[in-house]
C-alpha cells in the first residue's frame, strides 16, 4: 500500500478490539490462524498477536522489524502506550512481593482497555484512537494523570526551548510533508514569499504544532468577522495606551501622500511619539480638490482627534498645497510647526547630484559591472568564495541613495574584482571571451573609475549618514538634521581643499534644496538645545541664525510662561546647576537628548518640558513605513469580499502590527536578487531583456481565469465592478469608541451584503516616469588631487 495514503481498518475483524494498535493493523484469519498485514508498510507478520505488531509500529527491536513508513506520531503513541504496559507489570511484581498476592490475579488486573473516540473505530492515517489506561489496584490515584492530546502526539516545543530528542529523530519524510502542506498553501493562495519573515510565523507554526493533527483553522467567516473585531480590539488598546504619551511628550502628526497604479491620491495619517507610531487612518483623496484649504480641512480633523494640545508639529511633503495647508493649520494653532519631510529632501538632494552628467556617466559604468556579476551565476560563487566578501549591492532607504550605496560598496570590492578578472580561472574561461565581459573587466582595470567613485562616495557620505538617521524610527532624529546638515556642507569644502570651482555644483545643489525647502525653525530650535552640540565648541550652534530661530520658536509657539522660559536659556547655554555636573556634561554625546533632559533637566523645569516635546520628534513621514502597497494590495485585489467597513478594519489593524513590530525585527542578510527589493537594485542587477512574448495583461488573464478562482462559501455571488471600491473613505471604525475623523471622499458609497463580493477591474500598471537636468559638472574634472 502507498505510504503516503491514509489506512482504513473498516471490517468485522477490529471490531470490539480495544488496543490502539488495531487501527493501524489488519487481522486476516485463514484455517483458524491469525496473520497481522502492517497498513503502512503493507508487512504481514503471523503469530505473536497484537503486541509483537505494536513493537513493530515503535520500532523496537528484538523479533520484529520495524516499520519504515509509520508516521512520527503513530510510532510515539506505540512506544509510549508498551512502556506504559511494561511499567504497570513491573509494578505488578513489586506489589505482589510486597502483598503475596500470586502473580496470575496480578496480571489479571493488568488488563489493556482503549476507549475508541472515533465513531466505528476508523481513522485516517496519522490519527490513532484515544490513550490506553492501564489501572491497578495497587496503584489507584497514584498515576500521573496524562492529558489526551499528550497521549495521542510527541510532546510539541515551545518558543526559545530545545528541542526534544523524539522531535530531533524525525524523520526527513515526515518534516518535509509539512514543509510542502505549507508551500501548497502559499504557491495556491499567492501569499508574498516574505511573510515567512512576519513576526507572527513561527508563533502561530507553534501554536499549531500544540494542539497536533486534527486542528481545523478558521474559516473564512471566521476571519472576516469575530477575529478581525476581536484584532481590532487588540490593536485599539495598543492605540489607546500612546494617548498618554502624547499629551506628556508630544506628537508628530505624519501625511504621507501617494499615487498609486490607478492614479488615485491616497493620504495615509500615522502619530508619532517616541514611544512608538500608531496607524490612525488612510483617505482616497482622489476626487478631492488638491487645494490648500482643502487639505487643511482634512489635516484640521485629524488634528483634533489626536488633540492640538498635543500635537508639535505636522509633516508632510513639501508639493505647494502641503506647504500653504501646513501654514493654515499652523496659523490656527499657535503651538504647531510645520516641517517638510526631512528623507524626501535629502532623496531630492540625492537625486539631484546623481543627474549630473560625470556621476550619471560614472553610476552607469558601475551598473555594467554589478549587471554581469549577478547575471552570470558561476563569477558571483567565485567571489561569495573569497574570505570577507559581502554583497556589492544592497537596499537604501530610497533608490537614488542606493546608487550611492552601490557605488561604495563597489570601491569597497575593488581588489575582490580585479583578483576575479585577473585569476586562471575567469582568463582561461569562456567568459573572458564575451564582448561584455571585455567592457567589464576594461571599466575595472580602470584606476580612474576606481578614484572616481570614491571622490563620489565621500561627496556624498555625510547625506547617506543623516538619511539614514531621519529615516529610522527607532531613535527621535530632530536634534540632529541641521548638524548633519553642517556637516555635510563643511565636509566637501574640505574634500576638495576648499578650491571653489569644484565644491560649488554640489554645495549650490544642497543650499538651494536646505534654504528653499527644507530649513525650519523648529531644526534650528532643536539643535539649540540638543545638548551635545550646544556643549562641543567645534559645532554651529553658536551662530546667530540658529539661536535667533530658537527664539522666534518660543516667541510664535510658545503661548504662557515665555519669560521664565527665555530666563532658563541662560542656566542651560551657561551649565549652572544640575548642567554643570560632571556626569551631565559626560553623557551629554552618549544619551538621547530627550533622555538626557529627563535626567538633567530638573533645574529649568519650563525649559525641560519645552525641550523634551521638540527633541522627541521625528523630522520625517517616511520611516514609518516606506512600502504602502499592501494598502493597494488589500484595496484593489480581485474579487475583494471585504466590505467598505471591513477594509478600513483590516488596513487599520495590518499597519499597526506591522509598526508594533518593526522595531524587534532583527536586520537580516541581504540578498540583492531578492524579489521584495527589486525596485530599489533593479539598475544594478538586471539586464537588458527584449519584450517578453507574454505581456502582463495576458498574465494576469491566465491566472484569474474562470477557473482559478475559489468556491464561495455558503450562497452563490455575484461580481461587481470597479466604481464600488475606488469611493472608498478609510479609516479605523469601532462600535465601542469614537473612530478618527475623515472625510467622506465621494458622493456614492458602497453598498455590499456580507455574503457578497467586490471585483476590480484590471489596473494600469504604466508608472509616469520624470526627470529633471541636474547641475552640470565638466566632464573631464581629474579628481586624482583629491586622494
């Protein structure tokens, strides 16, 4: 019989028999003697009864093979079910000893008796019917009581513990069917191969793994209904434990606008505290006037359910309503800052540099390079071979600054790649042969390209550093952009020796990006009063720009107590009382400077309190989440049975755990081919391709075909089309609490039954590409001075 084939022990024969090992064994009785066939490996054995086949199920050896094919499972039960036996006769003989009681009447009441929990007796293979109970006389309410799962499976582990000696010794067989029952699941329901990376994997694999075989998972109404409100429960309380922070620390309001694939403008709103970012909602705006004192509306609803008295500032984007719509609301609310997006200044800033020709011309000769390593799969082992070797390619927080990225990585595999193209082994390869191959190993033997790119990389460095910096959340990054702003200004003066005609293109590009649109007030407040830079006499902070925008913070936002608080400006510029201690100026670099003024600020008390809510802010809406395509995802997927309230529940609860979360993931190994990060290394991995024969419309029909879509549950559906969904205004709801403002986008809201379905028509996957011309540099600059 097939292994992999579930037994059936149906028939006369089992019947009334007790010991579980007669559900994974056929008795066949010919000429008044018994042969016992094994289901799984299809062995007949005769004589020895039942018992010498329950040694062959356990594996034990002695005048038995074992079985080959008996699932894990079944194998444990058997074994611990003869040890169960062999423990209750040895009781058996030292009870008789003890009571002279003859070891026939023992043994009689050492009867094996099996309750049958499946209806006949009949179960699949893997499944057994219920433990054995061996009772004695001797013994009665002594024995440890054994639950019925434990009994039935090995024992499961549990997170952080090792693992059992049974689970070790499972077999490949068995621990590749689950791997497979997994990979059917995910490759059948086009399930992103990266939420094996979810926090929420392995926790649920456990879960699971607990409870054993026979666990039915939730079905669809399930998850549609009790278990998103029983989620959205969960996450409103996350929620709802950060108002606190708020009012003590101060938030940051996040807009992050975007244009999808359909070209519908979507506004996704997050708070922000150093305590943790919460997902308060996201609004089509599509249909929306774009104007400034329509955004201000919007931005007005979300300012008052978060509470203005505890909101320091907005950021968003710095388009031209966003900025009129900023001011609007600032004017309304005397102690609320508008900032641009501190990431998407220095992207443009990055972007800018790129497009000059000599870097542009440089990025592409780089790109030649990357392209045929990771194409040619036999030259990238020979590198992943050599000792110390890492990626050249990895991710940025955006893609102009994986260009910059790439390039240092590159100089840093400089001698990696010149030994590759150099060895035995690529020269006498057929792949030295290649026209490309020649171009390539050209542009790495090149010793100006080499100096070249790192001329760039030190241009460009200190901008990498302080993306990096705003991009993150794990740390509040307002007390430190106008240093790195400083910095980096400072740094490619001194990289080109202070010779004007070659630093000037890159410091006009970052003065007219900082001075036009990214320099506020609030960055000069905060580095004012950032402590390690108020301290260090080598920084700025001591220019009359900075300390005058730090007063006409105070003066434009500060409404009560401005005199005391001008009065302790001066012990903390000064370091009188507890500023001056020792271990105050010593940790001054080395602890956060909202913390810092949480431990040293208590001789200023209005001055503590104003420093703490301005430092503890984010300066960008980009590190929340950079990635809102899930949003879209959930929003337009075909043949979407989640109704409008429904969708704004699930969006509401998957971005919240998804920020709950994003600070105890661990960074991992980068792989540069991987699918999830293609968009930002496609132009340094993928070549050129012609048209593919099968276009992407033509794709998506043969995978939605008629026949590749699932049953409904319950009743039939029908289908409706795309001016359903697209009206959609969402935002987190609850029947208990109040849910955040919005605005009711369109005048044609939807209207589904629970029981039925929403389609969406196909997209328009065709992305605007722009561009710009760049600050043009001589081409024929020689950087060899530099090094």
């Amino acid at each position: 019989m097939d292994s992999n084939s579930a037994p059936s022990t149906t028939g006369s024969s089992v019947r009334g028999k007790c010991d579980p090992a007669w559900s994974h064994v056929l008795e066949e009785v010919k000429d008044g003697k018994s042969s016992f066939k094994c289901l799984y490996c299809g062995k007949v054995y005769k004589g020895g009864g039942i018992n010498r086949m329950k040694r062959h199920l356990a594996g034990v050896k002695g005048d038995v093979a074992s079985c080959r094919s008996v699932p894990y499972d079944v194998r444990f039960q058997m074994g611990e079910n003869l040890k169960e036996i062999g423990k209750a006769k040895q009781q058996a003989k030292e009870d008789q000893a003890n009571s002279n009681i003859s070891p026939l009447e023992e043994t009689q009441e050492y009867e094996v008796v099996q309750e049958n929990h499946a209806s006949g007796g009949n179960l699949g293979r893997g499944n057994s019917i219920g433990p054995s109970r061996v009772s004695s006389k001797s013994n009665l309410g002594k024995r440890k009581v054994i639950g019925e799962m434990d009994k039935y499976f090995a024992p499961r582990t549990t997170p952080g513990a090792q693992l059992g000696i049974k689970s070790v010794l499972a077999t490949k067989e068995a621990k590749k069917r689950v791997d497979m029952a997994i990979a059917r699941f995910m490759y059948d329901a086009c399930i992103p191969l990266n939420a094996v990376n979810s926090s929420y994997y392995q926790p649920m694999l456990n879960a699971i793994a607990s409870i054993g075989p026979g666990y039915r998972g939730p079905n669809y109404h399930a998850l549609r209904v009790p278990l998103l409100k029983e989620a959205k429960r969960e996450v409103q309380m996350i929620v709802d434990s950060y108002r606190t922070y708020w009012a003590e620390l101060g938030c940051t309001i996040m807009a992050d606008g975007w244009t999808d694939n359909r070209q519908r403008t979507l506004i996704n709103f997050l708070v922000y505290c150093s305590k943790g970012i919460t997902f308060i909602r996201s609004v089509d705006a599509s249909d929306m006037v774009k104007d400034a004192v329509s955004l201000f509306n919007l931005f007005d609803e979300i300012v008052k359910w978060v509470g203005p008295e505890n909101v320091v500032q907005l950021v968003t984007d710095n388009a031209a309503n966003y900025v009129a719509a900023g001011r609007l609301l600032c004017g309304k609310y005397r102690n609320i800052c508008w900032s641009p997006c501190a990431a998407h200044c220095l992207n443009l800033i990055l972007k800018d540099i790129g497009e000059m020709d000599h870097v542009a011309n440089l990025a592409k000769r780089a790109s030649q390079i990357t392209v045929y390593i990771y194409n040619h799969v036999y030259l990238l082992s020979w590198l992943r071979n050599r000792k110390g070797w890492g990626e050249i390619v990895r991710p940025g927080p955006t893609r102009f600054a994986t260009t910059f990225i790439a390039l240092g990585s590159l100089n840093e595999h400089m001698h990696d790649l010149q030994a590759l193209v150099t060895s035995k082994f690529f020269v006498e390869s057929r792949y030295a042969k290649d026209k490309k191959a020649k171009e390539v190993v050209k542009i790495i033997l090149d010793p100006k390209f080499w100096n070249d790119c790192r001329v760039i990389v030190h241009i460009v460095s200190p901008l990498i550093r302080l993306l990096r910096i705003v991009d993150s959340d794990e740390h509040p990054a307002m007390g430190y952009v106008y240093d790195g702003m400083y910095r980096a200004i400072d740094g490619i003066k001194k990289l080109f020796k202070d010779k004007k005609k070659f630093w000037e293109p890159y410091i006009n590009i970052i003065k007219d990006r900082w001075d036009n649109q990214f320099s506020q007030e609030i960055h000069a407040a905060a580095y004012w009063l950032n402590p390690a830079f108020q301290y260090d006499p080598s920084t700025s902070s001591k220019r009359q720009e900075v300390h005058g925008a730090l007063t006409d913070v105070i003066e434009m936002r500060v409404s009560s107590s401005r005199h005391k608080l001008v009065d302790e400006l001066k012990l903390f510029r000064e370091r009188v009382g507890t500023f001056g201690k020792l271990l105050a100026l010593e940790t001054s670099k080395t602890t956060q400077p909202d913390e810092w003024w949480k431990l040293w600020g208590g001789c200023a008390p209005t001055l503590q309190k104003f420093a703490i809510r301005i430092l503890s802010q984010t300066a960008s809406s980009s590190g929340c989440e950079r990635n809102w395509s899930v949003f879209e995802r959930i929003h337009t997927k075909k043949r979407n049975r989640l109704e409008h309230q429904r969708l704004n529940d699930l969006v509401f609860v998957h971005y919240n755990y998804r920020l709950k979360n994003r600070v105890n993931i661990k960074k991992f190994n980068f792989d540069p081919i991987d699918y999830e990060s293609i968009d930002k290394t496609e132009f340094w991995i993928v070549e050129d391709e012609e048209p593919p024969c099968l276009d992407y419309e033509e794709l998506e029909a043969a995978l939605y075909e008629e026949g590749a879509y699932p049953v409904n549950e319950g009743s039939s559906s029908h289908v409706q089309g795309d001016d359903g969904v697209g009206g959609t205004d969402l935002g987190p709801s609850s029947e208990e609490q109040d849910a955040p403002p919005g605005f009711n986008i369109r005048n044609n809201p939807i209207d589904v039954d629970d029981d039925e379905e929403e389609e969406e028509e196909d997209e328009d996957d065709d992305e605007d590409s722009g561009g710009g011309g760049g600050f043009g540099v001589d081409d024929d600059i020689d950087f060899n001075y530099v090094l």
